[in-house]
C-alpha cells in the first residue's frame, strides 16, 4: 500500500492503515486527536470544534464534538481491526487564537476543548502519551501510521514530532 | 424563537444579505479609502453557506498565512466580523497609513495600526447596518493573529458551530486602484439574529 495521506477538515474524522498517513491543515481552537493501536497500526484523527455534545441545541453533527467525535472514531477503528482496549492518543491544538481582549467564552473555547478532550479520554482510559496544546497559535499536523509519530508544524513556533 | 433554517434560505433572503454586505463594506471601504488616501474598489459581496469542512479553504489552502482581525458583534445583532487580508497587503497598508516599512515580522506598533485599521472598519460597517436597519450593534475591541488562515477561521466557525452544522458568512473582497492592497471583509451573524434583521427590513420571514 502506498504512503496516503488522508486530509481531514473542521469536524470531520478518518481512519487509516500503516502506511497511511492523517493530516490536518490549520488547527486553532479545536483539537486534533489521534488514536492509535500499536499492534494492529490502525489510527485515527478526529478534529472538534466544541467540547460535548449534550451542551448544544444542534448536535447532529457527532464529528464535531469532543465525546460523540471520540466515540465514532473508535467504532470506525474498530472496524478496521483496533482493539480499544490497546488505543493511545496523541493530541494537538486547543489554541486561544485572539487575545482575551475581547472578553467572551469563544476566547477560551481552545482550553476547553482541551480539557473536554483528556476528561474524555480519560473516562475511556485511553492513555494520552503525548500532547501539544494551548499556546495562541495555528498547528498543522500529520500522523504515520507506520511509526505512530505525530508530526506538528507553526508558523513561528517551530516543528517537532510529538 | 424560531429559528431561520440555513438551509431553505430562499433566493430574497440571499440578496438582502448581500445588500447589507454591500452597505456595509460600501461604508468600511470609504473608511478605509479616506485614511489611506487612496481609491480602493470593492466587489459584489457573496453570501457563502458552507459545510465545517470548506470553511478553512476560503483563502486558497489552510495554511496559507494571513492577518485576521477579528471582532465580536453584539446588542441585538449577535455575530462576529473578520477582516482578512495577505502578508503582503497588510506591509502595504502599513506603509501607506504610517510610511514604515515592515521588515521580516510585525512589530507590535504595526500590529496595533492594523487593529485600529480594522477597528475604525468595522465600525462603519457596523454603524451603517444599524442606521438602516434601527437595531442596536455593538464591537468588541479589535484582536488580531497572524497566523493559518485554517486557524484563524476556526474561531468564527465555532462560534457558529455551537447552533448550525453550516455556517453562512457574508464576504466583500475590496482592492486598491494599485492592487497592492486586497482584503476581505466578513460578517458572520449569528443565525438567532436573521429574524431580527429581516424583520426590521420588514421582510417576511418563512418564506410566505
């Protein structure tokens, strides 16, 4: 199998085999997590907007909430071969993109997709082993399926794999 | 209060929208154009409906580098605006407006010019919109980043993704006489607030 890469916008999900690769271009204020069977290969990458989903009027769109998000992409992994007891996580973004100048909850929505995201996690005990979040900057970020590492990139605050 | 679904926004509506798109940033350029000193021309305003997924490739790609300035709207219009423009118009700007010439980044004299370029735009735009339509608008001070266009768009698309799956904006794009300053202008309303616009349009809502 070649080296795909999957691209996954604002509340949307893929899954993926080794070597295929997730990407998500320009995260702020929402999460990117990934999740990754070490055995199998099998990953993930879900990026929300908004923390849960039983706090909003409209919540059909499952991808775009930290709980309902989480839980579709293990039943998508899943099928694809994961084992849920064995997934890890990786997490990027949860930034605070304009200063808190302007002084409403959509300021600090990064922090709390953030904080949704690892009370999620949590609850499932799915281990977060790595994570880079906070800040008030955009990350892009791609993950190897092959090899598990999480690649993040910034204008101005470096790249590194997490 | 009922509602106004996204999705069955017939054709009458649209153009009203654009309407204020073309009042407003007809008011935001003028502005704009006065302080500058310079001619700037404005393009028909569009009103996009677009799913999450589109949203961060407005600008080409989502990581493409832009300035955004953004405000949040309030009183009895909820929303929120973003002024957006490249790199390379956001360094002409500066040198029109202040004759400095920006090196390799933004200092924070020159990103706080922007803010107030921004801040007395959006405050036509906005002043305009409330004359015309007698509802009570307010901005927040102006915050800027410059940062993924992806990034900088995630803000108003989540604000909006707290009541829609499809957010609708309305965009004018503006360009100097020169063409070394292109931007786009963005209101977001908030979709609880179009009964409230249409109504004081005196437009009948539903679709009657």
């Amino acid at each position: 199998m070649e080296n795909k890469i999957y691209r996954v916008g604002m509340a949307d999900a893929k899954v993926t085999q080794s070597p295929g690769i997730l990407t998500t271009i320009g995260l702020g204020s929402c999460v990117g997590i990934v999740l990754y069977d070490p055995i199998t290969k099998v990953s993930g990458l879900v990026h929300i907007m908004l923390p849960y989903s039983n706090k909003m009027s409209d919540n059909s769109n499952k991808l775009k909430f930290a709980d309902t998000g989480i839980q579709i992409l293990i039943e998508e992994m899943v099928k694809l071969g994961a084992n849920p007891k064995r997934l890890i996580s990786k997490i990027a973004g949860g930034a605070q993109m304009f200063s808190s100048k302007i002084n409403s909850d959509i300021m600090n929505i990064g922090e709390r997709n953030a904080v949704a995201t690892k009370e999620v996690l949590g609850k499932l005990g799915i281990p977060i082993v790595a994570e880079d979040i906070g800040g008030n900057y955009g990350r892009t970020i791609e993950f190897y399926s092959e090899d598990g590492r999480l690649l993040v990139k910034t204008i101005g605050y470096g790249i590194k794999y997490i | 209060m009922r509602n106004v679904d996204i999705n069955r926004l017939n054709e009458m509506y649209l153009d009203i929208l654009k309407e204020l798109g073309n009042i407003g940033a007809g008011n935001a350029i003028t502005a704009l154009s006065t302080m500058i000193g310079k001619k700037v021309d404005m393009q028909v305003p569009k009103v996009k409906i677009l799913d999450f997924q589109e949203v961060s490739d407005i600008f080409g790609s989502a990581d493409t580098i832009i300035v955004g300035i953004y405000f949040d709207l309030d009183g009895d219009v909820k929303g929120n605006i973003l002024f957006a423009l490249d790199i390379k118009s956001a360094a002409s700007l500066i040198w029109s407006l202040m004759g400095l010439e920006v090196k390799e980044e933004f200092d924070e004299l020159e990103k706080s010019a922007l803010e107030e370029i921004g801040n007395i735009m959006a405050g036509s735009y906005v002043a305009s919109l409330s004359t015309l339509t007698s509802l009570n608008m307010k901005i927040s001070p102006p915050a800027i980043s410059i940062d993924m266009a992806g990034a900088i768009l995630s803000v108003p698309a989540i604000k909006y993704g707290e009541i829609s799956d499809k957010i609708l904006f309305i965009e004018t794009q503006f360009i100097e006489g020169e063409k070394l300053i292109k931007g786009d202008f963005f209101l977001i309303p908030d979709i609880n607030s179009f009964d409230l616009i249409l109504k004081a349009l005196g437009v009948e809502v539903n679709g009657k």
